[in-house]
C-alpha cells in the first residue's frame, strides 16, 4: 500500500529527529522549519522543503507539528501561511508540541472547521529518543483517528497510548514534565550540597543513584551535571516553560513546581537557558 503522505513542522532537538525517522521508514515528506538552515539536509536526503507551513501541508494525509511553545504552534498552524490554510479535508493534524489543553481544543475546533481530524500527541523521551524512534505518544482525540496515524506514530516511537478525548495527551505531558522538573531541580540542589560540603562526591551520588533516588532521568542529568556537559537534550529554558503551563492548568498550587520554577529561572537569569536542563545545577555552583 502506498505510504501517507507527511508535512513535518519544527526541525529542532525533538522534530529533526522525529523527521528523519519517517525519512528512514519512507514515508514521503515535506518539511518546514522557521530557520530554513535547518531545513538544507532534509533536502539532501529526498524531503521537500516548504518555505511556509501551508505549503508543507499541501496535499498531507498527515501534519505534524513539533514547537516550543502554544505561541509558535500557533504560527505554523493558523493564518494565511499556516498549515490548515493547506491542509485537504480528511487530513490527520497532530501536535507533538508541549502546549497547553486549551491550545489544543482551539486547534481541534479550527481543524473540524477544515474538515480535518486532530490527536494531541505530545511525546516522552529526548533528543536520543527521539533519534533512535523509541519515543512514547500521549494521545488525545479519537480513537478511530488514532489508529489511522498508528503506522506513522510507529516509525517515530515504540507506544501511542489514547488517554482521552482532545487535550487529554497535553495534561498529562505537562504533568510529566511538572515532575520531572521538580526531580532535576532537587537533584541540582543536592549534588550541589555534596559538592559543597566536602562529601566524597562520586561515593555520595553513587549511594543516591542506586537508592530510591535513583531514577533514570537522575542517573542521566547528574552525569551530565558531573561533566559538566551541557550540550542539549532538553533545554532548560523549556522546562521553565512547561513549568509554568503545569502550574497554570493545575487546579490548586502546585507548590512543588513552583519552587522548581524558581529554579529553572534562575538558571535562565544566569546565561544558561539555551543550555541542557543540567545546566541547573550551575547557580548553586557559585559562591
């Protein structure tokens, strides 16, 4: 059977990654990206590069956008230039993006107006994940929609799991991401204790690893807080984001999240937003 046809939108860490796995499974694709720098190999490798999210989605039986934010998918989904400007009816939208539920439902009613099908289906995972299709969807809308984007989501993750009708997968990505970010910041605060306090720093955090602690994603942020390597995974300055849509959808304070806010804030005031979520740690590292 022929393939579904692809519009891809957002080259960053998650999407190039995210695109050039459907590349591998050969799907045809056409490609958007803000900076077009970022758009150059995907040419080289056989994708169409659009110059605006409309024509990326010419002729798509599927559109998927991977952006930082509820602003830049906006962008590329809405307006003259947007992709449902372009999209045919019957087309499947997806959004990848770490946005919020009422994102979403907007996007949903603007999609049925074009007659086409939304699932919010933010992801698990990083840049590795993302490169290497071991990503994990969290799906909202229908379920019929769903297993007509199965095969796509399949070349880019190992489960698609419907939680709910739209926006179901975006709260549940921001609670992730909420917890997550509490675990880095208390890591951060930590490791720098040890640090500080003249502990054995290897024989403490080895202690903290292998015990209750010892989380995946503590095991892999403090290695690179020890590098230090900041090279991104996760930008820190979009944990702050997530961070606060978290504390925003919330329906009491999420005094947990705030207080990682905080922390991730600081990180931004001090230079290192653009860097990996690691980067953290490094206020506390200063006298």
């Amino acid at each position: 059977m022929e393939k579904p046809r692809i519009a891809f939108l957002g080259l960053g860490i998650m999407g190039s990654g995210m695109a050039n796995r459907l590349l591998a499974a050969g799907f045809p694709l056409a490609v958007h990206n803000r900076n077009p720098e970022k758009s150059a190999p995907y040419a080289a490798a056989g994708a169409v590069v659009a110059t605006t999210s409309r024509m990326a989605a010419h002729d798509a039986d599927i559109i998927i956008s991977m952006v930082a934010d509820d602003s830049a998918a906006r962008a590329v989904w809405l307006g003259e230039t947007g992709a449902l400007a372009g999209a045919k009816p019957g087309a499947i939208c997806i959004e990848s993006s770490t946005v919020t539920p009422g994102w979403v439902r907007e996007l949903a009613a603007a999609a049925a107006e074009h007659q086409c099908e939304l699932l919010d289906a933010p992801v698990t995972g990083s840049r590795v994940q993302a490169a290497s299709g071991e990503l994990n969807f969290l799906v909202g809308g229908s379920a019929t929609t769903l297993e007509k984007a199965r095969p796509v989501l399949a070349a880019m993750g190992k489960t698609a799991t419907l939680l709910g009708p739209a926006g179901s997968g975006a709260l549940l990505k921001l609670i992730n991401n909420f917890v997550c970010g509490v675990q880095v910041a208390s890591l951060a605060e930590a490791l720098a204790m040890i640090e500080r306090s003249g502990l054995d720093r290897d024989a403490g955090l080895a202690i903290l690893a292998n015990g209750a602690p010892g989380s995946p994603l503590f095991k892999g942020v403090s290695a690179r807080m020890i590098a230090p390597d900041y090279t991104p995974n996760f930008l820190l300055r979009l944990m702050a984001k997530d961070l606060t849509y978290a504390i925003q959808e919330a329906p009491f304070d999420l005094l947990t999240a705030t207080a990682a806010l905080a922390a991730f804030q600081r990180g931004i005031d001090t230079g290192h937003g653009e860097k990996d979520i690691a980067a953290v740690i490094e206020p506390l590292r200063e006298p």
